[in-house]
C-alpha cells in the first residue's frame, strides 16, 4: 500500500460594515469593495428581495445609477433582478435553477460578483446559488432584515429547504462582504422587526450575560423599534456571532456541538409543521423558551432567571408558544436535528444567563411536559413554572437522540 496526504490551510476573512444609505450614488463604500477583488470593472449581478423592491420601487434604478457613476470598478451586467421574499424561495426549487440560469446567462465566472439585497431567505437562495455556479463566485451579501443583519447575513453558510426539510441543501461559503444598511429596516414590517431580536436573546443567554442585561434594560424602547437600541443590539449580536464562528474553533461545524443553535430544534421542526407560517425569528423564540423552561427543570437555571428570560421575550413580543408544538414529535425532531447536524447528539441548555452546556440525552417525557407548561402559560400574565422539580431528577434521563 502506499499512501499520500494531502494538507493545506486556507485563510478565510471578509469584511462587515454596518452603515445607511449605501446605494445612493455619492457613497463610496461599495465601489471600494470591489476595488479590492482587483483594480478593474468587475461584473455584478444583483439579486433584490422582492419585498424590498415592493418597500423601494426605485431601487433598480438607483443601482443603475450608482454603477453608471463607479463604471471603473462596477459593470452592471443586467438588469436588477427580483427574488420571491421570504422562506418561498428557499422551498421551490426552480428559485435556485433561475438564480444559477441568470448567471450563466450573463456570462459570470468566479471572478464576478453576485450582490444580493435582501432577507436571510434571499440571501440564503442567492448565496447558495453563488456558491455552487462554477463552484463559487464572489458574494456581497446586503442584508435587510433584523435578523439578515444581525445573524443569517454574517455567518459562513447557505441553504434551500427539500424534501421537506429545512436547509437541507447548502453549502459553507464565506461571502466576500457584507455590507448592513440600517435604513432599509425603516420599511420592514413589525413583525420582522420583532422576529430578528430572537436571535439576539440567543446568543446573549448562551455567551454574554452583559449583553441581556442589555436587552432586558432596552427591552420596552427595543419592543418600540428606537433606532438606537435596535442598531446597538444588531452589531453586538452580529459581533457575538461572528466571534463564536471565528474564534470557536469549528466555523464550518464539523464537530458536534452546535450553540449558535440554541432552541433551534424545535425552531427549524416549527417552521417545517407550519410551512413557514411561524417565521424563523418567532421559532426560535419559542424554542428558546422551551429550552429555557426544560433547564430549569433540570435544575440549571433558577426560577427568577426563567422569569427574566421569559419576561424579556413577552415583553420584546414575542411568542412564547404556537399550537404546532403540541402536536410535535420530539423525539423524531431531536432525531433529525442530530441528523443533520451529524456527529455526536449534542443539545444546547443553560446552566445560567451568559452560560450554557451541551447535553447527549434529552428526556423527552420532561420536554414533553415543558410543552404542555408553555400551553398553559399563554394567556397567563405572571408564569410561575411548575415547582415539582423532583421528577426531573428522578426520572431516568433517557433514550438516544431519537
Ligand atoms: N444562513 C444562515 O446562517 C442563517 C442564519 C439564520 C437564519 N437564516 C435563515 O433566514 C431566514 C429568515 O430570514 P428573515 O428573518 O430575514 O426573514 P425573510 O428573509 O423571510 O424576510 C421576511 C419578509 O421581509 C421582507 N423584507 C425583507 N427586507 C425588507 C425590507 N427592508 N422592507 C420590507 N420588507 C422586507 C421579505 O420579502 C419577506 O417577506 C430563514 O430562512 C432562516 O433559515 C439563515
Ligand atoms: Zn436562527
């Protein structure tokens, strides 16, 4: 037998700026960009979320605009084209076939650039067709969601939803930029406002106690959308992730410990039971609560903790429970977490505000009770969680992830 090995090491960097107004013509940010792909007028393709080009009639125009004035850096290939907004374009396949079908229409190759404006959704369907045309082209990502800003626009991968499942196609793929315009939040309904601080709850309970005891502060000007908390809560968030996926030893996540995906598992099988219905932000709110709620059943955060997280979550509005989650499988929806997450079961839960650990077995039986507790919390001003904490301990903890 003769073996050889093969190792090298790949740097990987792209810059974030959080910024307003970046497409009128005068602002120099974008076209600096692409200067730095090489001293030339790189071809762009533009992708635009059409909830956003509903929200800005005028944006074709304006990035027409803006490249006729950076012609030396900036060759507009096409027209703007519109993406469907929202989880719709990450589940009908033929939103991907058109994204790869323009760009090998306008003739791109790896050195071109794919600029895409819009929702994680958006930015996801773009991002995923980017990656794989010729393998990979440069992508700019322009998120203009709370939570495109804060989370899914700062991170290193992409996905489609199929077969029914989410994010089941995608890829690891570092963008080249992203650049967060502030001012496109102005048009993003409440309920998308809302949606994105879930986000930010995560990360803060499982990294940075500082951080919600920020948002529990703002918690009342956050629920009003005041543009200084909002901003301020999406560059910490956005900074806490991409810290995690930097320095966390595992960007492209192939161990088994996933706690960026804190309440995620019952997040990604709500939004699958209810065909998008409950938005991702809402989802992950409900099971940051049920995670939250089933630690403290297991005696790792004490009640008044559980009431601040619950309160900050009521109290930022949003949802704490849906119906969908009474009739969910837990142990099919923890079986396909692990799944797709591969390796090792491994399950996010809090042992404090700012502390979490990661747990092999989950007793479903107590999750299921932690269900039936948010239920009856709807509705019910002041939640007191069931104080019979005894059966959690005494209760087997069992069962693989299944
Ligand atoms: N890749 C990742 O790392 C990652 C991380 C987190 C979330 N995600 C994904 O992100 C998606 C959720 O993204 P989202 O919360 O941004 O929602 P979304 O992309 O579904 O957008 C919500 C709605 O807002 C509209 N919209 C977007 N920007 C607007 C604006 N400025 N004005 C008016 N309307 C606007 C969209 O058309 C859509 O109807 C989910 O599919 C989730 O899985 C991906
Ligand atoms: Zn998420």
């Amino acid at each position: 037998m003769r073996t050889l090995e093969q190792q090298f090491t790949i740097h990987h960097a792209f810059p974030v700026y959080f910024s307003r107004n970046v497409l009128r013509a005068e602002d120099p940010l974008l076209a600096a960009l692409l200067l730095r792909g090489g001293r030339k007028s790189h071809k762009v393709l533009c992708f635009v979320d059409s909830g956003v080009l509903a929200s800005y009639p005028t944006l074709g125009r304006q990035i027409e605009r803006y490249a006729e004035v950076h012609r030396n850096f900036m060759e507009l290939c096409g027209p703007v084209l519109p993406v469907a907004g929202g989880e719709k374009c990450k589940s009908e396949p033929h939103v991907v076939e058109s994204i790869l079908k323009q760009i090998q229409e306008y003739h791109l190759c790896r050195h071109s650039f794919v600029l895409a404006i819009g929702g994680g959704a958006v930015l996801d369907a773009v991002g995923y067709g980017a990656a794989v045309a010729h393998r990979g082209l440069r992508l700019i990502r322009m998120p203009t969601t709370v939570l495109g800003q804060n989370d899914a626009g700062v991170g290193v991968k992409n996905g489609v939803n199929a077969f029914g499942r989410k994010n089941f196609v995608g890829t690891f793929a570092p963008p080249f930029a992203v650049i967060n315009d502030f001012d496109f939040l102005d048009t993003l309904p409440p309920q998308d406002l809302r949606a994105g601080m879930a986000e930010a709850v995560k990360v803060a309970l499982i990294l940075d106690r500082q951080f919600f005891n920020y948002l529990f502060n703002q918690r009342f000007d956050l629920a009003a959308f005041r543009r200084q908390p909002m901003e301020e809560m999406i560059v910490r968030c956005a900074a806490l992730h991409m810290n995690h996926i930097g320095t966390g030893g595992d960007p492209f996540e192939t161990g088994s410990a996933r706690p960026l995906d804190f309440g995620h598992w019952s997040a990604h099988k709500l939004e699958e039971i209810t065909c998008g219905l409950v938005s991702h932000g809402e989802a992950v709110a409900i099971g940051i609560a049920l995670d939250s709620l089933y630690s403290y059943h297991l005696q790792m955060i004490g009640e008044s903790e559980l009431h601040r997280i619950f309160m900050l979550l009521a109290d930022l509005g949003l949802p704490l429970y849906h119906p969908a989650l009474a009739v969910l499988d837990i142990g099919c929806a923890l079986g396909e977490f692990r799944e797709h997450l591969g390796g090792e079961p491994a399950i996010t839960l809090l042992t404090g505000i700012g502390r979490k650990k990661e747990v092999d077995r989950i007793d479903t039986t107590l999750m299921a009770r932690c269900v039936e507790e948010l239920r009856q919390h709807v509705g019910a001003k002041n939640f007191s969680p069931s104080a019979d904490r005894e059966t959690a301990r005494t209760v087997p903890v069992y069962g693989e992830l299944n």
